[in-house]
C-alpha cells in the first residue's frame, strides 16, 4: 500500500474541510494516507495485540493528525502524522489493550510530548539546513562542536587538536561560522520555529555580526 506524503492544495482544501466537520473530505483523507497508519504499525510493533486492532488505534492518530495539522507551519504531513500515529500505537501496545481509557483523555495526555517531539525534529532538520550552506570547513566545525553527527560534541580544543592547529585559530573559525549562521537570509526557517523572527532579534544579530567585524579589523 503506498503512503501518500504530498500535500498539494486539493489537499490543503479537504483538510480545511475536514477540520470544519465534513466526514466526507475527513474519510477521504482518511483512505489517502491509509498506507502511513500501516507503515507506524508495522515498524512500531505488535506487542502482543492483534494487527486489526492496532490498525484501528493508528487510524485514531491519522484522525488526530488531520484534525490538528496546519500545512502553514511548513511541515511534512507524513512527518507530523507520523508521529502521531505513533504515539496512539505505542499507548495501546503500552496498556497491553487492557486499558479502556477514555480516548480524548490519552490523546490530551500525549498532545504535549507529540508537540515537542514533532518540534524538536522540524528545529534539527532546519539547523542541518542552514549548516549546510555554509563552507566545507566550517560546516564540518559546526557539526563537530554542536554534535550534529556521531560521535561528539567536541571542545575547540579537541577539533585543534584533531586538525592540528591552534586553539585560538579553530575559535576564530568558530565565530565565523556563527557570523554567517546569523544571517537573516540563512537563519529565516529556524528563527522562525525558535520564535526568533522579530525585528528585534534580527537587529540584535546584525549587531553580534558587526561587533564581531569589528574585533577582526582591530587584530594585528
């Protein structure tokens, strides 16, 4: 069964329908990304419940998803539902399907850790984004000292190490990678998840960039 991952505006109009109580744009959505609920299941799982039952909790997330996604944040459909889907199958592979909780009240306890999770993922892949427009050398420094890739993170004094050079030189690189990172036209996308966007914050930026200029001009 394929998993359908485009969100196109015929998509973006039946969520809206949907989201205002139509059943028939709410199931077609349903049936359109069918194949997403069977992915989560069966890479999640069984845990001792049968395989129908778990298909019905994780058409419960898909209908968390529909009924909270919005396609302006920027997100992957697939991603966010993904990890919805996700936690509803993990609770009923939890509980054993033993528990009879109450629906609503599982999902209120779960919104908050899938908000987070669903953020936290979006933040990552926007930060990798913009590192990797940076040059070679520095995004390589930016990976290693942050802990982009395993292993690490690294001290400046350990990537001198590893690269034979001072301490003071891998610090000026540093400070360099994080001038351009600070960039608005780089930064936009995870300013904007980090709620970093205001004009504050990108003059506080553009001030970091020139103070940092200046310290350069000033070095003998």
């Amino acid at each position: 069964m394929a998993i359908v991952t485009a969100w196109d505006d015929k998509s973006v109009g039946l969520l809206a329908c949907a989201q205002a109580g139509c059943p028939d744009c709410l199931e077609a959505l349903m049936r359109r990304h069918a194949g997403l609920v069977h992915a989560v299941v069966r890479a999640q799982g069984m845990g001792g419940i049968a395989y129908e039952e778990l298909i019905q909790e994780g058409r419960i997330g898909l209908w968390h998803a529909i009924q909270h996604f919005d396609p302006e944040r920027g997100a992957s459909f697939a991603n966010y539902a993904w990890v919805v889907i996700r936690y509803q199958v993990w609770y009923a592979t939890r509980s054993g399907g033993q528990e009879q909780n109450d629906e609503a009240d599982a999902w209120l306890e779960m919104a908050d850790e899938i908000e987070e999770d669903w953020w936290r993922w979006h933040v990552r892949q926007a930060l990798l984004e913009v590192v990797g427009k940076l040059p070679a050398r520095l995004e390589r420094l930016i990976r290693l000292a942050y802990g982009l890739d395993e292993p690490g993170p690294y001290s400046l004094a350990a990537i001198a190490r590893q690269w034979g050079i001072s301490r003071e030189r891998v610090r000026q690189l540093h400070n360099d990678a994080l001038l351009q990172l600070r960039l608005p036209a780089l930064s936009m996308r995870l300013r904007s998840l980090c709620e970093q966007d205001s004009r504050s914050a990108y003059r506080q930026a553009i001030s970091l960039n020139r103070a940092w200029q200046r310290s350069q001009r000033r070095r003998p």
